[in-house]
C-alpha cells in the first residue's frame, strides 16, 4: 500500500447529462486512489546549469516557460521525464529542436544543451508526467459504471496548468488520518491506496473535474439511486454532503449553502457551502484537501460537489452544479 498526503485536490463521475436522459445517478462520496500519467512533459520550472564557465539557462533561452508541455524534442515524441533527460544527455551538446504548447499554440523552438561539471548534458527544466493521490467519487451511473469526480480539474500544483491526460486510473484506498484544516493552513485527508487493486479508468481531464468509468461494481452496486437536480431547484439553506473521512466509511454531514453565483460571477464556481455539522468540524476542521467531489445533497437530490476550500477559513468552501459537470461530460 502506498501512502499519499494529499496536496493538490481537495475533495475528489461520469455519466451522460441529465438533459440527455439521465435523471438519477448514485451519489458517492468514497475516496478512491488517483493516478494519471500525462501525455506529454510540463515545464514546472526552469533552473540553471552550473557548467565550467558559469551558470547557464538553456530552456530559458531557448524561450521555454514555466507551464509549457514538450511534446517533442530532437524530433523524438516526449512522453516521459526519463525520455526527455535521456534525448537532451545523448545530444552530445548539439543543437535540438522542440516542439512545445505556449499559451495553447504549438511553438517550434531550438535549444542547445549545457554540460554540467559532472559532464552530463541539461537544458534546465524540472518537468513532470504524472501524478497520484486521493480523492473523492461524486457520482456513477448505476447502467453504464460510468463516473464523475472532483468538480475540478487536476492541475500541477507548482504552475496551476491543467494537466494533460495520457492514461490513468483508480485504486481502491482507504483514509488512514486527517490533517485538521485551520486558517491560513488548508488540511489534509492522509492516506492509502493500493496500485495493484484498479477500480476504474481515468478518461478525461476536464476544468469541471474528472470522468471516467468503473471496471469494479463493487464498489457501487449496493448503493441507492438519486434523482439529479437541475440548477434552477437548487436554493440557499441547509444541504448535506457525502464525504469518506476515515477509513472505507462514507458520512452524511450537515452544511449550509450560504450564496449562489450567477453564471457572469462564477468563476468556475457556482456555489458557496459552509459546514454546520459538529461531528465533520470535530474530524477535519471542515473541508481539507481530498475532499474534493464530495456530493452535495439537498431535498434528497444530487445538486453538485465540493470542490475548494476557503484558505482563511476553512469552515467554507465552493461548489459545483452537478449541471456543469454532467454538461461537461456531454461535450
């Protein structure tokens, strides 16, 4: 089992949108383990190459930033962290062609490697191709084991860019402890997941959250359907969320939605929720990070997730409309 502190999603399905015909889906609120591999390497920081004359800053000159995918360079397609270091080290020093995402346009950009003191070849980047952690199932339709999750994208969290999706999946985890949130220092679900016993499918990526499908019913066919609300039904007041915060078990947890944003205020927000339950305040402090996807219920409908916490005041966080996650799944 592989522990995982979780830093980058607060609370973490895929289905068809309710407008297409799916008007019950069960709620989920269980944490699952994330992995997911890119399909190309972002730049996560440039850095220096100490070499014997000074220091240098290839990537820098080259034109590369903080943010970019290399999608290929020295005309090889790059994948890999381990495939980038090992074309730039084989250069020999020679000049090397890059093709590179800036800003969402594709840029074709020359670099020339550095030799450090130790004589390896480098280009001054910090690149990254995957991630994993846990967090939190939103949805599943019961008909197809297709699933929603988080509310939000996954993004790295050094450049906030949102990763590009080449692969990924689900694992079986169970939360092992808490860091309590307090002010100013967003807390934590701790725990673990196994990379042998996969779950589902990481299919997309998408600014609303995470789409995929189950491969093991398990872990859904025993649970109830909700009806799913549309964004008009939904109104201030008292609510309730699903969240996994020890172990397997999934609690019902008392919140408030405190205030309704208009679609021209959003900001890929659409709600804003405060915690009211003493038993959730008592565990957590109110949401920390894994949380995110935690469905929100209100008049026994599904009426959105949990995505983010307020870092001054943990108490409260935003939400999603299950609306925007189920219309984003259609697109």
């Amino acid at each position: 089992m592989r522990r995982i502190i979780l830093a980058v999603w607060t609370a973490l399905v895929f289905t068809v949108s309710a407008a297409a015909g799916t008007e019950e889906v069960i709620p989920m609120g269980r944490t699952v383990g994330i992995r997911m591999t890119s399909d190309c390497v972002l730049v996560t920081r440039l850095t220096s190459v100490e070499t014997i004359e000074g220091a240098v800053s290839p990537a820098e000159t080259a034109g590369l930033r903080e943010g970019d995918f290399i999608r290929e360079i020295g005309g090889e397609t790059i994948s890999s962290n381990d495939a980038l270091q090992k074309t730039v080290s084989l250069s020999g020093g020679q000049p090397l062609s890059v093709l590179c995402e800036q800003d969402g346009q594709l840029k074709e950009l020359t670099v020339t490697p550095a030799r450090d003191r130790d004589g390896v070849y480098r280009i001054g980047v910090i690149a990254r191709d995957s991630i994993a952690g846990i967090g939190t199932v939103t949805y599943v339709d019961p008909k197809t084991g297709a699933y929603g999750s988080l509310g939000h994208g996954i993004c790295d969290a050094e450049t906030g860019v949102l990763i590009p999706l080449g692969s990924g999946g689900l694992m079986e985890s169970s939360v092992e402890s808490v860091q309590r949130g307090a002010a100013g220092d967003p807390g934590a679900l701790q725990g673990e997941f196994s990379p042998e016993h996969e779950v589902g499918t990481v299919q997309e990526n998408t600014e609303t959250g995470i789409f995929g499908q189950f491969t093991d019913p398990a872990y859904y066919e025993s649970l109830e359907t909700m009806p799913v609300a549309h964004e008009d039904e939904v109104q201030l007041g008292k609510a309730e969320i699903l969240s996994n915060v020890s172990g397997q078990e999934v609690g019902r947890y008392e919140v408030e939605i405190v205030k309704i944003f208009d679609e021209e205020n959003a900001y890929g927000r659409s709600m804003m929720v405060r915690v009211t339950d003493d038993r959730l305040l008592a565990a957590t402090g109110g949401i920390v990070q894994g949380m995110s996807g935690s469905p929100l219920i209100q008049d026994d409908k599904l009426v959105g997730a949990v995505t983010h916490v307020l870092v001054n005041d943990p108490t409260r966080g935003y939400a999603v409309m299950i609306d925007a996650m189920l219309e984003e799944m259609e697109n």
